[in-house]
C-alpha cells in the first residue's frame, strides 16, 4: 500500500481525502525541488573552490608508470616495510594484492622495492644520528634544572643556617642580659636600703661592686639600670607605708566616736590659770606628736623604718578612715597635717616640673 510522511509519521494514502493527498504530494514535490538546488549549489560551489585550488597549485598529471610507482610504495608502508626488510620474504606476503601486479614487470618492482628500502634506511641513519643530540639536549635542560633546584636548596639552607644563628645569638644576648638584671637587682637589694636613695647618690656604691654587677655594657646601659634602681626604691618604699597601715590597723583602734575629745582641751578648760599659749594633745587619736610618743607603736621596727613624711601621711590617712567610721570631724591638728603635707607635695611636683622644662628653654633661647 502508497504510503506517505506526514510530521514524521507514516500514513497510507487510503486514510487520506484526494484533496489532502494532492496537497502532500505538491508539499513534497516542492521540498524535493529546493532540496535538489541546495545540493546542485553545494556541488558547484565545491566544484568552483576545487577549480581555484587547482588553479592556485601547479596540477601535473601523473603518468601510468607514476601511478603504479605511487601505488606500489603505498602498499609497502602498509606493510611496515623498513630498511632491515629483506625481498624475498616480503613478497610472499605482497604479491596477492592488485597494486604490486600494477606494476608492469619483476625487476621494476624489485627496483622499486630497494629504492624504499634504502629511502627507509636513510630515513632511519638519520633519526638515530639526530637521537644522542636531541639526547644530549634533553640531558643539558634536565641538568639545568638540576642545577636550579641545587642552587635553590643552598640557599634555602643557607637562609635556614643564618636564620638559625641569628636566633641563637638573640637568645644568648637576652640570657646575658637576663642575668645581668638578676645581678643587678641582688645589688640593689643588698646595698640600697634607704627607701629616699637617690640614684645620683647610691651609683658610685653601685659602680664600686667587687664583682662587677654593676658594669654597663651595650647589652645592660647605664639608663636601664636607673630604670631598676628607681623601681627598687619606689617598690621598697610602698612596701614599708604599706607596714606602717598595717600597724597602725593593729595597734590604733578607736572604740568610740569619744576617742577623738582632746584630753588636754578639757583640762584646759578646768585650769583656766594656766598658759594659754602652750598646748600639747596627748591624745593618739588627734595628734601626731603624741601617737610618736606612744610606745605600743614606735617599739614596733616597721614604724621607724618607713620616711617620717610617709609615716605621718599614712597616720592621717589612717585618722581620717576611723572619723568616717564613727561620723565624727577630723581632729585640727590631723587636718593641718594633712594640708601641709599636700602643700610641701605639691610644691615639690612643681620643682619637678620646672627641672624638666628648663633644659628645653634653654634649648629655645640657643636656636
């Protein structure tokens, strides 16, 4: 039964009115006729661009006998034919084959069999005589490179060998240094016991040490070991306010808010007779001078071993944290000690003070 394609499916023409059928057919007839020009242009323009390359190469035709010769060397490459190969075993295995008969007698193939043997051979001569060069070059860029990463490991070791050196010598730097502070610091804790030593004072006793703790050196100058020294005398110095907080914690203690009433003030009152310009407080709890003479305290060897000035600013600090406790005023004469010692401070940061600006506008005056 006439089939036709409709949408990619195959439809007897029985299932189809004439009307469609003709439709189909001239639908087919047509594609069939734009098909046929597609490939008749493809084919000339194939045609035009084999007509220009052939016009472009200079085309001799090959005669017969180069056409055989062409043939025969064909089927010798087939055959893996190289420059060891023998004639007599290969044309057992050639002369079944159409393109050895093209040739037109027994000795033309021979001869053109031994031409191939020899191209072959020549071929071979010359690839192996190319091989040590190309050897050799290969071996010269692998040694290259060998060198490369030999030089390349040198330095990493030497890089490694300085970086280790440098590290040791750091270390062995620090570890004289570190040394040298622990010296020093023995030093200072033997011979600096004054918690008010000046540096400008103690260095000759420093620099005098028979065992030479105290040589300045690049590694240990001289500034750095002021540096320790005054961190020696200030921590020597805290630590003996702090005692004498402590003892004073310990050894003066109010009871009542009535510890603070001068004793000698109401004496006074009762003996209105006597000097009036004269007055002593033996009272701890308000003066100074009294709590000086007070025996529970000063037997005790921390109070003599703190500064006068610290002891005293220690008790009024002391004084004034017990007024708190008790809601009670600060004596007169723990308050004007109090302000005294802050005034002479003061005076002495602004001496301070002045020293270190002078250098500079002296400097300002000479530019």
């Amino acid at each position: 039964e006439e089939t036709v394609i409709i949408g990619g499916y195959v439809v007897p023409t029985s299932a189809l009115a004439p009307e469609e059928l003709v439709l189909i057919r001239a639908e087919q007839k047509k594609e069939l006729i734009v098909m046929r020009e597609g490939r008749r242009k493809a084919e000339e323009a194939e045609k035009g661009e084999k007509e220009e390359t052939t016009e472009k190469e200079e085309k001799v035709e090959e005669s017969p006998a180069e056409k055989a010769n062409r043939f025969f060397r064909e089927l010798l490459v087939e055959k893996n034919v190289d420059g060891k190969s023998r004639w007599d075993r290969t044309v057992r295995e050639i002369q079944g084959d159409t393109r050895f008969k093209a040739l037109g007698s027994h000795a033309e193939r021979r001869r053109q069999f031994e031409r191939f043997v020899r191209d072959a051979g020549d071929v071979k001569e010359k690839t192996e005589k190319e091989k040590p060069e190309q050897k050799k070059n290969v071996s010269s860029v692998a040694e290259a490179e060998r060198a490369r990463e030999r030089s390349r490991k040198e330095h990493r070791v030497r890089r490694e060998r300085e970086d280790a050196d440098a590290r040791v010598l750091f270390l062995r730097r620090q570890n004289f240094a570190s040394k040298n502070i622990d010296n020093f610091k023995v030093l200072l804790a033997e011979l600096i016991r004054d918690p008010l030593a000046k540096w400008e004072d103690s260095s000759k006793k420093l620099f005098g040490d028979s065992q030479k703790r105290a040589l300045a050196s690049p590694d240990f100058p001289e500034p750095q070991m002021r540096s320790l020294f005054e961190t020696h005398v200030q921590a020597m110095l805290h630590q003996r306010v702090v005692d004498v907080a402590d003892l004073l914690d310990e050894k003066l203690v109010a009871s009542s808010a009535k510890d603070f009433e001068d004793a000698e003030e109401m004496e006074g009152s009762q003996n209105s007779d006597d000097d009036d310009d004269v007055h002593v407080s033996s009272n701890p709890f308000t003066s100074f001078v009294a709590v000086s003479g007070c025996a529970r305290i000063t037997t005790d060897p921390r109070w003599d071993r703190c500064p006068l000035e610290h002891r005293a600013s220690a008790y009024c600090g002391h004084v004034e944290k017990m007024c708190v406790s008790f809601s009670v005023e600060v004596p007169d004469e723990v308050a004007a000690l109090r302000d005294e010692l802050r005034s002479a401070r003061e005076a002495r940061l602004a001496v301070g003070k002045t020293l270190d600006e002078t250098p500079e506008d002296g400097e300002a005056e000479r530019e």
